[in-house]
C-alpha cells in the first residue's frame, strides 16, 4: 500500500457487510486510518461488526494480523540470550495459569516476556490480577520491559503505547460492542501483540466449553489451527492445546482470590485442574525455549521448580521488581478481605453434575471483579471461591461457593445466579477430560495427559 492510497470507508464497511473480501490494502487503511484517528469508534465498531457476522478468510486474517502488528514497534530481544517464549490462553473462568507458569518458567532458565490483557467480557485478565497486588506496575515503557526480562528472565506488562496501538483500541471496543467471539478477529488480535513481543515461540491455551469464548470444541479447534497458521507462517514455532472451560479453573474467581489461589499453587498447594494444566503448557514452553529435550522433561522440570521453591522465589522476585508488595504474596492473610462475605447453598443433594462457568463469569462481575464498559474500575476484593466442583457429593443446604463483594445491593441477586448456574443430580458425572488436543505446524492430535504422566 502507498502512503497516498486511501479508500471510502463507508463503501468499505458496505463491501465487508455484503460479504465480500477486502483486500490487504484496504484492510491496512482501515487499521492505519484508525490508529491515526481519521476514522471514528462508531465506524471500525460498524467494520468490527461485519467482520464478526461475516467472517474474514485466511489472507483478511493475516492483513488483519500484520495490520496491527506494524501500527507500532516490534520488539528486539536479539539482545537478550536464549529463546524467549511465550503463553497465551483464549480466556476463561478462574483462568490463572499465567500468574503461575511464568514464573515457574523464568525459573527453568527460559526467558518469557507476557504482554497480558485486561477481563474481556465473563472472563478476567491477567493486569487485573496482578494490578490487585499493593503498587505492582504493569505499565512501562519498552526500555523497562527489556530492563526487567533482562534481569528477571520473565516481565508480566500490559500493551505500551508503542506495541500494536491498533489492537489496544479495538480490543477495548470488542468488549462494549459484542463482536469478542469472533475467530478472526481474536486470531488477530492474540498474534499481533505477540509477534511484537519479540518472541521466538508461543505456547497457546485454546479454551472451549461454557466458560470459552469458543463455545464448541470445533471453534475451539478452528481457532487453534488459525493461531498456530498465522504463528508458523511469521517464523514462530506454536503449539497450542485444547482445554476444557465447562467449569471454573480451579477454585478462585476474581482479582486478589485468584492471585492468593496463585500463591497456594506456587507453594505446591495447588488444585488438580490447575495444576495439570499448568505443568504441561510450562513444560511445552521450557521444551520450546530449548532448556528440555521433550515436552516430558520440560513437565518434570515444571514440577522440580516447585518442589525446591525456585518458582515461588521467581514470583516474589517479580512482584519486588515491578513495584508490587512482597509482604501479602508471603503473608496472603494480611490481605484486607471483602465487606460482604455470603455463602450460596445447595437446593438439593446429589452430585454437581453441571457448572455453568459463563453465568459464574458474569456473577463475578456483577460482584464488582469484571468491567460492563471499557472505562469500569474493578474491585480487587470482589469474586467467589468454589468448595464443590462437577462431580463432587453435595448435601441439600451445604454451602457449594462464597460470594466477595463490597457491593451490598448485587448479593441477592449474585447469589440466584450462583444457585441456577450449579445442576444437581443423583447420579455421578462422567469425569471432565481437561485436554483434549495438541495442534501444531504437522496439524491436530489427540492428546492424553496419561504419557505424561507416566514419563
């Protein structure tokens, strides 16, 4: 595209509209004419939309991808020594992994540089997290970003003003205008802020299920397939795994709980869910980083980093160097709790047969731990902890989850949405499979944790 080269942004709204193909060219004026503010909100939010109910094909997505990445700077860490390497997941219920495996995978010698989102719709962001520890920055300048990767082996940041401007405004408009589920438009999104990283490899966590934003394991794969696609043609080795989302992960939802869940894990105090996943997405990225033979030795490395406190080590380390208080990450209990603390009960005994991590997700920001509009605070405070999960007994008036909120008004109706988001039945459910597939560059495997397991 020549600098000179501009379009009518109308008739290019109308063409994707009416299902038509735009072209790299004219994708690239959208992006630019929109960073440089030439276009207004309501006209991308109206492209956004098109794009959402129409789809974009395999070129739209990477001009789309490429669009965004070079609205900025792209990262160099050529500087830095080693593979750097890192991990995104598509965003689900009580998802802490990345508070948990990035330091476990610093710690191992891998240097990973996490550029990390705000909560987006039910789901809750990895900033948000982290901003609810006492004075933690997550905004620097790129001098800092490399300054911290290059002492710490690991830097936990949002998007700076100079990495992928584009998609920093459109994922803000993607909450408030209901076009986040779309498969492209989260391809491109993802893939632009991590090719800017500077990274060398990705590891990706593609959620399906209830809490997903992909719903069905099919847009789950398709998603994964086009992340490892747009990874694999920029260079970058990615692998990505399908996990199951049809419960919270884990028993924390919301900012401060999760991050205190966060702390349980690095301590060896971990959730099975949480854990399995953990040390396989690790064990991947240490594998990918060149510090492990196999993804097997990167999974045994995983576990050995918590067992001798490396990681632990590796998170307080972290959070004293961007500025975060040490003393709640060693003593969580100082942690000023909710005003409002309510028990949910159960309405019947049996078993949890069913969860619906979607409604759950949006109870917890109802509670005050999610944003409804792009300028919403969060409350750090606020958020539930599960006691049950699918295929756990349950008596009839057992507490099942507690609600956090300072928000007295929200707790009656937090409370209904809890209770009809929980199914009981008398028979026990068949256990969840938590991951079901590997994709990478040679295409879709069935995957089963069992191998490693038994390495």
């Amino acid at each position: 595209m020549t600098n000179h080269q501009t379009f009518n942004t109308v008739s290019l709204i109308r063409k994707k509209r009416d299902g038509n193909t735009l072209t790299k060219e004219e994708i690239q004026y959208l992006i630019k004419a929109y960073t440089d503010d030439k276009i207004p909100d309501y006209q991308i939010s109206a492209f956004l939309m098109a794009s959402f109910l129409n789809g974009l094909n395999t070129e739209e997505a990477a001009a789309l991808t490429e669009s965004m990445l070079h609205s900025g700077v792209v990262v160099d860490l050529s500087d830095i020594p080693g593979k750097k390497v890192d991990k995104h997941s598509t965003g689900g219920v009580g998802d802490k992994l990345s508070l948990i495996l990035a330091p476990i995978v610093a710690a191992c010698g891998v240097p990973v540089p996490m550029i990390s989102g705000r909560g987006l719709g039910h789901t809750g962001g990895t900033l948000d997290k982290l901003e609810s520890i006492p004075g933690f920055t997550v905004d620097v300048t790129l001098d800092r970003y490399k300054e911290i990767l290059q002492k710490q082996n690991l830097v936990l940041v949002g998007q700076t003003e100079e990495i992928a401007p584009a998609d920093k405004r459109l994922y803000s408009l993607r909450d408030v205008t209901a076009t986040v589920e779309s498969i492209p438009l989260i391809a491109g999104s993802i893939m632009s802020k991590k090719l800017a990283e500077g990274i060398d490899a990705l590891v990706l966590d593609v959620k399906f299920g209830s809490g997903a934003f992909m719903k069905k394991h099919e847009d789950a794969q398709k998603l994964a397939e086009t992340l490892v696609g747009i990874g694999e043609q920029f260079g970058k080795e990615t692998i990505a795994y399908l996990t199951n989302m049809e419960q919270p992960l884990g028993y924390a939802v919301g900012n401060w709980l999760e991050v205190r869940e966060s702390i349980d894990c690095l301590n060896g105090n971990g959730p099975d869910d949480v854990m399995e996943i953990t040390h396989l997405l690790a064990g991947t990225m240490i594998f990918l980083g060149g510090k492990a033979e196999s993804v097997e030795e990167g999974v045994q490395m995983s576990h050995r980093a918590i067992e001798d406190g490396s990681a632990f080590q590796k998170w307080i380390d972290i959070v004293e160097e961007q500025g975060g208080d040490t003393d709640v990450i060693k003593n969580p209990d100082s942690y000023p709790e909710a005003d409002f603390i309510e028990p949910v009960t159960a309405s019947a005994s049996g078993y949890i047969s069913e969860m619906d991590a979607f409604a759950m997700g949006m109870v917890s920001v109802e509670l005050g731990a999610g944003r409804k509009a792009k300028e919403d605070a969060v409350d750090p405070r606020a958020g539930f902890i599960l006691h049950k999960k699918i295929g756990d007994p349950i008596e009839k008036g057992e507490t099942f989850a507690t609600l956090y909120t300072n928000n007295k008004q929200m707790i009656d109706a937090a409370k209904n949405g809890m209770a009809d988001a929980v199914t009981i039945k008398s028979i026990k459910p068949k256990p969840l499979r938590q991951i079901t597939h590997r994709v990478d560059n040679s295409g879709i495997h069935e995957f089963h944790v069992q191998t490693l397991r038994n390495s």
